[in-house]
C-alpha cells in the first residue's frame, strides 16, 4: 500500500462515515472468509464457533466500553440464555427463531438482578458478576427437574430452514451467525454515536461532571448491562441450537467469560470490530495452533497473550491500526 | 425560587455546613462569600444533590431534598465546579449537546451555537474539552455546559478568580447580560467585595459552616463579625 | 445432629484461619495500590505446590518448604507488582485484566507442570486425628490455624508500630499525602506486594497440610478472599479474621447440612447478600461503592 492509499484510507475511517465502512468492508471480509477457506466443513465448523465468540466479545466490549463496566462472569448470560432457547423450544414447543432472540430476553431478565451490583465500583462489580455466574451454573445443575441437571439436555430442535436456506447445515449456520454479528454490531455502532452513546463515553471519566447535567448515569448503564446480556444470550441460545446439547458445566463454563475478554482486549475492546476480529484470531489460534502445541494448558498462551496486549497495546489491534495509520498520514503531511 | 431550611451536612468529625437557612427569590443575583474553607463549595454541592444534606431543600416551591444529582438537574438547577470538570472524552460541543439533550430535554444545535459564542467558546467547539482548553476556557465551558441545561438557577463557584482586575470586569458584564438574556437567578462564590458590589443586590455570608451575615453587599461588608472573619484568616 | 453441627463449626473455624491470611494478603496489594490482585489465590497456589514438590521430592515435612516458597512467591509477588505498575491508562480496569491474565498463566503453568491431579499431604502426622472433646481435627488443621492466628498477630503488631506500618496506612488512606508526608508510595507498595506474597506463602504450605489442592484452587481461592474482604470491609485484621471464619462456617454447615455441590453457593450468596444489604460490610469499615 502507497502512502499515499494509506493516508486516503485513514482520512476515511477518521471522517464520521468512515467507522461505517469500515464495518462494513470487516463483515465482507468475514462473509468471504469460508470461501477462502474453501468451505471445508471442519474450518466451517471453527469459524461458526469463531463468531459465536465474536458476537459474545462483542457483548463483553459494549459494557465495557460504554457501560465502563468489566465483567468477569458474561458466561452467566451466555448460559441463561442457552438454557432458556433449548427448553422453550422443547418444553413449549416455541418455534427455534423465535426461542433465540427470547433466550436474549430471559438473558436480560436475569440481569435484572445484577441491577443492585451497578452501584458498586469497579472490581467489586466485576466480582459480583462473577459470583452471579457461578451461581447460575450451580442453580442449573440443582433445578435437574428442569435443566436435566448435570446429565444434560439433549433432545431439542436444532435451526431450521428459512426461504429454502437450511439453517442447520454448516453454510446456513454460519450465515445465520454472521448476521447476528452484523445486525448487534450495527446496532452498537448506531448506540455508540447516539447522545447516549455519547454520555457514556464520559460517564466513566466524569461521573460526577455528567450526572450534574441531568444525565441518569445509573439508569443509562443499566441499560447497557440489559443490552449486553440480551446479546450474550441470544448468541449462547443460537450455540445451544446449533451444538444440539447442553450441560451446566459447558453452558456455564468459565470459557465464556474468560475468552471474551481475551479476545475484545486482544482485538481493543473500545473499537467496535475489535472484538469480532479479535475473537476470531484468539479463537483460531486457541483451537489450531496452541491446543496442538500444548494439548493440556493451552490457555497459558492465551494468558500471555492477554498480558502482553495489556502492557504493550491497551487499546488492543485496532488501536495498533488506528496509531499506524495516523503515523504514516503525519508523515505524509510532514512531507507535503 | 430556593428555599433552604436547617441545611446541615457533616463529614465524619467535621461540621460543613450548620443549620443553614434562606431564601433566595427569583431573578437575584446573589454573592456567596466567606474564606476558604468556609462551606460555600459544600452548600453548592448540597443544592445540587452532590453531598446528602440533612434538613430541607426546596426550589421553585417542590422539595428537592430526596431528588437524586440529575432530577435536580433537569428541575433547572444548573451549576459550575470551583475546579473545572469537562467531560472527558467529549469535545466542547458534545459537552454542550449531552447537558442539552439530556439537561433540558431537547436538541437544538442553534442554541448551542449560541452558547458556544456568548461564552466565546466558538473557535474551540470541536477541541477536546478535557485536553484542550486553557483554564479560562474550561471556566467559561462550565458556565456554558450549565446554561445548555436551560437552567433557572445557575451556581456559580469562583468562576472570576484568576482574572486580572479588566479581564473581571468585562465578565461582570458578560454576567448580567447571561442574567438578563436567559433570565436567570444567580448565586456567585467570590472573594473580592468590589466584584460583589459590582454584580450581586445581595451578599451571604458564611464561616466555618455558619450563616453570619446576609444583606446588602454594603450592610454585610461593614458588619464587624464578617470583617473579623475576613481579617481572622490568612486570606486577607 | 448437634455434634455433626458442631463439627462443621470447629472445622469451619480452622480452615478460616487459611482464608484469612490469604484475604490479608489481597487486601495489604488494595490497601497499598488501590487494585484487586486477581492473581493472588493463584500466588497462594503455587505456594501449595512448593509444598507438594519438597514432600514429594525429598520425604520432608511439607512445612519445610516455607523458606522456598517464600522465595518463590514473594518473587512473583513482586514481579507481579512491577508488571502492575507498568500500566499507565485506565488503572483500575487494566489492572484487573492484567492480573487476571497472569492469573490464567500461573493456573496453567501449574497445570503443565503439576497435572491436574488432587494433592495433599501423604504425612501421617499431619493428617492424625487429634480429639478435642466432642469435635475432631486432623493435626495438620490445628497447626495450620495455630499458625495463621500468630502470623495475623505478628502482622497486627507490625503494621501498628513500625514505621513501614504507619507509612502503608498512610498510603491507603491518602497517597497525595501520604507522598507530602515524605513517604515514597512505590517503595510502600513494593513491601506490602512482598509482605502480600509471604502471606500467601505460608497460606499456600498450610493449605497443603490440610486441604486438597489442584490447578483450579487458585481462582477459587481469589474469590473465597475477595468475598471476605467484602464481609470484613477492607481495614481491619479482626475483621478479616471474623469474615473469613464466617465464611468457613458457613461452607462447612452448608456441606454438612445440603450437599457439597452447594458449598461454593452458600459462599457466593453470603457475598451478595453482604454487598447488598450491608454496603460496608459486616463489622461497617469503609465504603466501597463508586
Ligand atoms: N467530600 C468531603 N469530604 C470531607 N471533607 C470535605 C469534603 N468536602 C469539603 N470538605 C471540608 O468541608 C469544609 C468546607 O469545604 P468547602 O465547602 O470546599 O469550602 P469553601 O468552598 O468555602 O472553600 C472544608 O473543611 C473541607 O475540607
Ligand atoms: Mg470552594
């Protein structure tokens, strides 16, 4: 790339359309990512896990980044949600569709009791979410009238077809994800530029200096906390439909709360395709090429990995990008 | 307009403010005096929801003394902090639009415009707040943030210190002017009696948490108690 | 009924002496630093560990590994603390990530090197059953909590009257003025993160002669002293000691009274119920909300 294309192309993604196409050219790149990978069906398979944990990174990222809060516990949602899509579609018969996104309603109506935990700063939110997490994992495996207990559901309706386009197989899963994806990344990036997105940019800062102005910071946080476990859930509840079995120790697993962050830290958490690439190259890199190094204790890579970007890149591959490219237009400018 | 009654508020040990009590009607412009250390930030802080008081608060005839920081807000009490607090992360003309939109309820991008050239804030409406502006500047952003709230009541904490003696004067009269253009009731913190003199009809003065003295600025700055207080401290 | 209750509470008690030193230790590093070491009960791990690699290599008595796992943990303490101090944004939320992730590391370096079979003691002196009335313990729980109520004294005494003791209280309570006062906060920070990492130490070699361990107890340690210093409110040493025998009793009446699947339960919603209905704490210290 010229400096020249290099300098156009940062201007781009400076000018206030520009983080639209950006996200758009991302979701492109991932849409053509099976061909490249020439549809086989087991990259097919790891990509569709890839973006489940894209999509629930990018839930992670959003509370982080315009709630200001860390979560250490997102598997509580990703679990809730898993269970509540599998039995409403098996116990109730609602159709899968329509079980998914009520997964994220459920997800978001567990959240609800998170509210009290808002109140509390830092670190002690992040480890009351994750006593939450644990408590949700333990109450599934005690509720076995409901869940099945530690045996696991099983029997459930897997994704159907749609206008010919069988969801279940691998392509239509992976397109059914991938629209996921796009659609709660377009809706973050529509949030983020909002006033409320706004006022959340400097709530973390300047809590004081912002609830002076009449905004309600306690409420507009709890509403990202509503809407990240809305979409944590709805992209546990369309891995449950898509694995086709549940139990409390995977459903719940710590996995789903430590591999978002990994991932949104890895990819820059305050960015909004961060997240999504992040967790596709942590995850791919976990399931490729760590776990066939070190077939027991893989995550060290991961926790090296993590620590790295904290020291050295905070703000994560697209803040690393985004400082690349602001380098090489000073440069430019310098020159001209 | 803003009714106070037996206003107390205590920090552990220390007693901030005591048994504070006064009205202020609408339309005055009110100085609040007294050394450092006094209470006056703290009474700001307690109008405005920011420290829990005990006692009764009531402004334009509602009792606000449970109403939570922003219902205060959005009520029409607007405020400025002795050390400036922009919002971080947000550029002077989100600072203004956030207090807009969510102060008074409504967007209406002419009227920041406005704001931003009464309070001379037009050339920087697009920096950084936080990391952009001289402290002068981010005084005036304060005033301009509370006045995108639309307030009726407006606090202003020691928004004149550090102005040399012309530089004031012109800000006196920026002062009344805001006072008249968006018809607003004004309490101002300031040490200096000429300013006092010059803007308020009115002076409160408090010590050590006390209400000692409250009138004219002539009256309260002849009366012997306030003098000693003044006199008592390193201030003068 | 009432003597299996009465167990549960003897044992509860002992094991908490452990827990409070492992919760001491996370709130010397908050205290002095402002952050959640989310690293710590795997520093206390390792030091677990330290214990089974001396008994299992040489036959010793798994206390004899005090002296390596001192060196061994304060070492990573305080590497821990330089990696910490490097962070420059967003302090608080960085650091929690930071130490989580070093937390990860230490779990699966462990892991690597320990599998993740159980461990304890194999010292048949340790694990004598020694009658106190109507109640049972093995020797290694009396010596352990012997031992952990003497290092609290011990810390008690220090952090009262030496110099470092009165500079660490300072720090936490104000850095700004502490740093008036002439007091260098790195340097503060630097003993507490040591004195933090000695605690663990010797929590981590008591652990050993009296529990189970395996790579998971670490992050389960973390959140066991976490949830204390939200029952005690960080500030005071009898107050951690009183949270964390509350929250010995409460997991052995719960897997006497229910089941062992909800002893982790029982300690999570003391947890909540304490942050929620008392925001500072049990014995009311200090305020923690934002
Ligand atoms: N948040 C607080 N916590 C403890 N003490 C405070 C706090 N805010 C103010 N104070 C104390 O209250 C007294 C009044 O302070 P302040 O209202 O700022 O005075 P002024 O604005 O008149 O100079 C001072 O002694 C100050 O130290
Ligand atoms: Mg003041």
């Amino acid at each position: 790339m010229t400096v020249t294309s290099a300098t156009s192309v940062s201007a781009a993604i400076r000018r206030s359309g520009g983080r639209g196409m950006a996200l758009g050219a991302g979701l492109v790149v991932l849409a053509l990512l099976p061909l490249a990978a020439g549809a086989s069906p087991y990259l097919l398979g790891l990509l569709i896990s890839a973006l489940i944990l894209s999509g629930l990174a990018l839930s992670w990222a959003l509370l982080g980044n315009l709630g200001g809060m860390v979560s250490f516990g997102h598997a509580a949602f990703f679990g809730v949600g898993s269970y509540a899509s599998a039995l409403l579609a098996a116990k109730l018969g609602v159709p899968v569709l329509l079980a998914i996104p009520l997964g994220g309603v459920i997800a978001t109506l567990s959240s609800l009791a998170m509210l009290p935990a808002l109140r509390l700063s830092g670190p002690y939110f992040a480890l009351a979410i994750l006593a939450y997490a644990q408590i949700f994992r333990i109450l599934a495996t005690e509720l076995d009238w409901l869940t099945g207990g530690a045996a696991g559901l099983q029997r459930y309706p897997g994704l159907p077809t749609l206008f010919g386009i069988n969801l279940a197989d691998r392509a239509g899963s992976y397109v059914l994800v991938l629209a996921c994806v796009a659609l709660f990344a377009l809706v973050y990036v529509v949030l983020r530029k909002s006033h409320i997105g706004t006022a959340l940019r400097a709530i973390s800062d300047s809590e004081d200096a912002t609830r002076v102005v009449g905004v309600n910071a306690t409420l507009l946080k709890s509403w990202m906390l509503f809407l990240s476990a809305f979409i944590a859930g709805v992209f546990g509840a369309l891995n449950a439909h898509i694995i086709g079995f549940l139990e409390p120790d995977y459903a719940f697993s710590g996995i789903w709360s430590v591999m978002p962050i990994i991932a949104a830290v890895f990819g820059g958490y305050r960015s909004v395709l961060g997240p999504i690439f992040g967790a596709v190259v942590i995850y791919l890199f976990d399931q490729v090429i760590a776990k066939s190094l070190i077939p027991v204790g893989h995550q060290i890579l991961l926790g090296i990995l993590l620590a790295v970007m904290v020291l050295l890149a905070p703000n994560g591959l697209s803040g690393l990008v985004a400082r690349i490219f602001s380098k090489t237009a000073e440069k430019h400018h310098a020159g001209a | 307009m803003l009714e106070l009654d037996a206003v107390t508020v205590r920090f552990g040990g220390l007693t901030a403010l005591a048994n504070i009590s006064f009205r202020i009607k609408a339309g005055e412009i009110v100085g609040l005096v007294g050394p450092n250390g006094a209470g006056k930030t703290t009474l700001f802080n307690s109008i405005s929801g920011l420290v829990k008081a005990r006692g009764r608060i009531a402004f334009d005839g509602k009792d606000v003394t449970g109403l939570p920081l922003h219902k205060r807000a959005r009520a029409g009490i607007g405020r400025t902090f002795q050390i400036p607090q922009p919002m971080q992360h947000l550029s002077v003309r989100e600072n203004l639009a956030v207090a807009q939109v969510f102060g008074a309820g409504r967007h209406d991008e002419a009227r920041i415009d406005e704001i931003l050239a009464v309070m001379e804030l037009s050339h920087k409406a697009e920096a950084d707040a936080a990391t952009a502006l001289a402290l002068q500047e981010l005084k005036r952003l304060e005033i301009a943030k509370a006045l995108a709230t639309e307030p009726k009541l407006l606090l202003l904490d020691e928004v004149l210190a550090g102005l040399e003696s012309n530089a004031k004067k012109s800000f006196m009269v920026k002062l009344k002017e805001l006072h008249k253009l968006f018809g607003l009731t004004i309490v101002i913190v300031e040490h200096d009696i000429e300013t006092i003199s010059g803007l308020c009809t009115r002076a409160v003065v408090l010590n050590f948490g006390q209400l000692i003295a409250d009138g004219t600025p002539t009256e309260v700055f002849n009366n012997p108690a306030v003098v000693e207080s003044y006199t008592g401290t390193a201030h003068a | 009924m009432t003597e299996l209750i009465l167990q549960a509470l003897f044992s509860g008690v002992l094991i908490g002496g452990v827990y409070a030193l492992v919760a001491l230790g996370l709130a010397l590093a908050f205290g002095a630093m402002r952050i959640i070491n989310l690293a710590h009960g795997e520093l206390v791990l390792l030091a677990a560990y330290m214990a089974y690699l001396v008994e299992s290599r040489t036959g010793l008595d798994p206390y004899f590994a005090i002296p390596l796992a001192l060196v061994v943990v304060g070492a990573a303490s305080w590497a821990l603390f330089l990696l910490v101090d490097k962070i420059q944004d967003h302090r608080e939320l960085n650091s929690l990530i930071l130490t989580f992730a070093i937390g990860i590391i230490l779990t699966n370096a462990i892991l690597l090197i320990f599998a993740s079979d159980m461990r304890t003691t194999s010292s048949p002196a340790l694990q004598d059953a020694v009658s106190l009335g109507d109640v049972f313990a093995m020797r290694g729980e009396i010596i352990a909590f012997v031992l952990s109520v003497v290092l609290m004294g011990v810390l008690w005494w220090w952090l009262k009257s030496s110099w470092y003791g009165r500079a660490v209280r300072a720090v936490s309570s104000n850095r700004n003025a502490a740093r008036l006062m002439g007091i260098n906060p790195a340097r503060i920070e630097t003993v507490s993160f040591l004195v933090a990492g000695a605690l663990a130490a010797f929590a981590g070699v008591a652990l050993y002669t009296m529990s189970v361990v395996q790579p998971a107890t670490g992050h389960a340690l973390t959140v066991k002293a976490f949830i204390i210093t939200v029952l005690a409110g960080v500030g005071s040493i009898p107050g951690v000691f009183l949270g964390a025998v509350l929250l010995g009793v409460t997991e052995a009446l719960t897997v006497t009274l229910a089941s062992s699947a909800l002893q982790e339960l029982a300690g999570m919603v003391l947890f909540l119920l304490v942050l929620f209905l008392l925001p500072n704490g049990l014995f009311g210290a200090r305020a923690r909300r934002g």
